[in-house]
C-alpha cells in the first residue's frame, strides 16, 4: 500500500495518480481518499488495516492547526493523526505532496 | 532563476529569501505587497524600508495588478509575499480577483533575472474554517501548485532550516 499524506489542495490525488501512470477510472478503483474523515469511525488499526486493502490511501493533514475548542472536532484530528501513524506503518511508501510535489517518507518510488 | 520559498508562520521565510537574494546579482528589488491601514503599518513599513536599504534593496510597493508594476530590467526580485497579494486582489477595492495574479508572475519573470517569490503554508489546520476563508485557501493552493512547477527550486522552511522540495540544495544558506 502506498500512504500519500500533505497538506489540503496540495495536489495529492493528481499527484500520485501520475505518478501510477493511472486514469481516473483505473485510480478511483485502487485509491481511497480524505481518510482522514473516517478517523472517529473504528479504532485507528482497525481502521487502518481496513484501508491497507486500497493500493493507495491518501489523507490530509489536519493537525497543524490550534487545538479545537469543540470535543468532538477534537476528537476528531486526534483519530485522524493516530489513524495517519497507522496506516503510515502499514504502507510499503510513504510519500508527502506539497504544492503538487511528491516528497518520498518511507520506501521506493513507485 | 525562479525560487518559490514557503512555510509556516515565522519559520524563516523572509530571513531566507533575503539572503537568497543579496546572494544575487544586483538590482535587488523588493516588491511589498502589504497595503499600509493605519499609521502603526506605515511605521512598521517605513523601519523594514530603512532595514532592506542597508541590504541593498530598493523597495517598489504594489498592491494589486503586478502585471501593471513598473520594474527595472534584469534584476532579483523578491516578493513577499503572495498570500498578501492574493487578499488585496480578492478583497481589496481595487482587487481584480486571483486571475489577476499569474499574468502578474509572469511580468516579473519577464522583467528579471532572478525571480523569489514567498508564499505561506497555512493548509495542515484542518477545513473547517467560517466566511470565505476556504475559497482563500483553495485559491491560494492553486497558485502554490502552479508556481511550484513553474519553479526552478521550491524551498520549505522548517525552524529555518532549508528544506528542499525541487531543485538544488543551496551551498551558503
């Protein structure tokens, strides 16, 4: 599985979608996005696991702001970066998009 | 040579980019984009002014319709910074809307030799933001993307440190 995290409107699915060399088609089959909205649906391996079955798992990153004030948003990018680390230890790649540029974390270029 | 420098809120931008700058040849111009409201602005602006002197920058001020500034040729230009530019143009009364902005960049890449431009990266707090905000966002992101790969470089500052996204590491920074 390939983890693709960096901030929102990075350029993340288009990014990694050439990378792949895939349609739209061929990358909606195999990709699972904005993940990081499911966070506060299962615990964060289970979860984790769950998504490891897509070839690509793409999630924004969500925790660079000020702490929410709402318990629920706050529970809510806690799960998400927890979730992140799950599936970021589970991925053979782990590349970072920034400004539609991939930065690779962990692995080999796919 | 077209360097975008991003980051965080005083991660170190402006330092970098200026010295990006003095490194290169002259004239160094420093294009401001931040529209002066009230006399505590116009004092901050006037001591960054007397400070990028002694640097050897010559200040152009230009608020909206950068394709419209007048700049001398093949210098080094340093604008900062695009987050700034992009508010006047969407919500300044003389703004002519984000559109207004590439064709801008483009000038400037014609007019020098040496283009730095400083962006900022406020996209890792989440989505849920009040008004018009994640339209801001959205549009901002947009430009990062297209002068990322209109770039001959594009550097992240984190804690000061260069991080490099494209292009070559720098020797002296």
């Amino acid at each position: 599985m390939i983890f693709v995290t960096g901030p929102l409107f990075a350029g993340k699915r288009e990014t990694i979608r050439g990378l792949l060399g895939l349609t739209e088609e061929e990358f909606a089959a195999c990709a699972a996005w904005d993940v990081q909205e499911r966070a506060l649906e299962a615990e964060p391996e289970i979860l984790a696991e769950e998504l490891s079955a897509n070839r690509v798992v793409i999630a924004t990153e969500v925790g660079g702001g000020v702490v929410p004030i709402d318990p629920v948003e706050r529970r809510r990018r806690e799960a998400a970066g927890r979730l992140a680390c799950a599936l970021a230890r589970r991925a053979d790649t782990v590349i970072r998009v920034c400004c539609g540029l991939p930065e690779l974390l962990k692995g080999e270029w796919p | 040579m077209f360097t975008l420098v991003i980051g965080g809120s005083a991660s170190g931008k402006s330092r970098y980019a200026e010295a990006l700058v003095q490194a290169q040849p002259g004239p160094r111009i420093y294009l401001a984009t931040m529209q002066p409201f009230d006399a505590e602005c116009e004092a901050r602006i006037a001591r960054h002014r007397e400070q990028r002197a002694d640097k050897g920058f010559e200040t152009i001020e230009c608020y909206v319709n950068l394709n419209e500034a007048e700049i001398p040729r093949g210098g080094s230009l340093l604008l900062e910074d695009l987050s700034n530019l992009l508010a006047n143009e969407l919500y300044g009364p003389e703004g002519g809307g984000a559109e207004a902005i590439l064709p801008g960049i483009e000038h400037l890449l014609e007019r020098c030799a040496n283009l730095t431009v400083v962006t900022n990266e406020v996209f890792s707090g989440g989505s849920d933001y009040e008004g018009d905000t994640l339209h801001f966002l959205r549009e901002l992101a947009a430009l990062n993307r297209e002068l990322a790969a209109r770039a001959d470089r594009v550097v992240e500052l984190v804690c000061g440190l260069e991080h490099v996204l494209k292009g070559e590491r720098h020797e002296n920074l």
